[in-house]
C-alpha cells in the first residue's frame, strides 16, 4: 500500500485496513522522509520511490504482491509496475494521474490555498484547509468527520522540505507515453468530486492501460478509501479475487 503526498503509513484509517486486513496481509510502509524512515538525501523522483518499494518487497522475500497505490503513491506504482510487473499480481491505482501535459493537473485556486496554509505555519489552518478540498462537500457537511481525520493528520506529520520535494517529483511525474506497454490487471478507482485531481486523470489513465477497469465513486473526494472505506476494500478485493 503506497501513500500519497505527505502521509504516512498511519494515515489508511483503521476502517479501511480492518476492511482489507480480513483478506490480505497488509504492507504498510513509510516513504522516505516520512514517518519512521530515513531521511530524504537530494532531490526525488517516482521512479526513486518506486525503487524503494521494490526494495522492501526485496528485503521482506515477497515475490508478488497486490499493489494499492494513492494520489502520489499511485504515481509510484505506475512506476514500480512499469519497472518490474512480475512482480505484481495487481495493480489498484487510486486518485491518481499519468502526469505530462495530456492529464490534468491540480487547478492553481487548490494549490494557492494549500500553499498558503502551509507557509502561514498555523497547523490547525493546514489541518482545515485540506478537509476541506480532500473530501466531497457531503462528507464535510458532517461535523463529526472532522476529528478523527485532524487526529489523524497530527501524526507524524511531514515536514515542509519533504512537502516541496515530493510536490517536485509529482510535477515531473510523466508514464503517459509507457503505460499502453503495461500488462498488469489494472483496477482505477477515482472520486468524481475529486478536487485535488480531477476524475479525467482516471478516465486517461484507464484508456492507456490495456484492459484496465475504471470505477468511478459517485459524490467522492480525493480520499476515497477514508470517506469510503468498506465501498474501496470491496472494489480491491473483487479486484484481486478476479485475477
């Protein structure tokens, strides 16, 4: 299971490991310069991180795995099932984007906000700021969502240098051109109040991929797994048992 920008392995929420633990053993890990793991040395690519990925799957003898990446961490598994698809049974790719210029990248108003919370240096602003745009309107509506998402986010969290490299290797991010090469069962599951990435992006990246299936989540935000946890496992399940 492969994170996005800025989270840490604590940040699945426990719904949706306790969904997906009855059925498989899960991989959990931190990328580097987050959480529990060393720190970043130099600039990052997605292919570095997808280098390390291959290297825990390495280091713990595991020869093939079902892989679930988000946002970011969906990023990184392209590229991980782009470098070594013997390695994996199946690819989930959630919340995601090919990059280059074909997809559609993040809009300027959500960056400019995001940016400004984070340079403020007022955590709980931070903390609101991205409630806001990474979950859908009917999901915020719901006063109570808002502190376990906050409690979760307080752990752990990544520093500003980590956020800016990570941000660049995102912007570099570019499989447009290799993904019609990939032949691994693919699943792409996107909300379609995404504001973070819009659903084009899944709707590109599951034209690209031969045979890949696009689900799409009615009314969803960017963390679909964590608004929809037990809907996510049981598409990634499916998945999985369909392979």
């Amino acid at each position: 299971m492969i994170q996005g920008l800025g989270a840490n392995s604590g940040h699945w929420g426990e719904p949706f490991l306790g969904e997906l633990e009855r059925d498989f053993e899960l991989l959990v890990y931190d990328h580097r310069g987050i959480g529990l793991s060393g720190p970043i040395v130099g600039d990052i690519t997605t292919a570095d991180l997808a280098a390390d990925a291959l290297a825990l799957l390495d280091a713990l003898e595991i020869a093939r795995a079902h892989v679930l990446g988000f946002s970011m961490g969906g990023m990184v598994a392209q590229e991980l099932a782009l470098r070594a698809p013997e390695r994996i049974a199946t690819l989930t790719l959630a919340g995601t984007s090919c990059g280059g210029t074909q997809s559609k990248a993040t809009s300027g108003e959500v960056v400019q906000a995001l940016t400004a919370a984070v340079l403020s240096g007022d955590r709980e602003r931070v903390l609101k700021t991205g409630y806001g745009l990474l979950f859908s309107s009917a999901f915020t509506a719901e006063a109570a969502n808002y502190e376990p998402f906050a409690r979760a986010a307080r752990h752990e969290p990544a520093n500003l240098h980590v956020l800016m490299d990570q941000q660049a290797a995102i912007v570099a991010h570019d499989t447009y051109a290799r993904l019609r090469g990939l032949r691994v069962p693919t699943l792409v599951l996107h909300g379609t109040e995404d504001q973070m990435l819009s659903a084009i992006n899944g709707d590109l990246i599951a034209s690209l991929i031969p045979d890949a299936r696009l689900e799409l989540l009615e009314g969803t935000g960017h963390l679909l797994f964590w608004e929809q946890p037990e809907p996510v496992a049981r598409l990634v399940r499916e998945h999985a048992a369909r392979a």
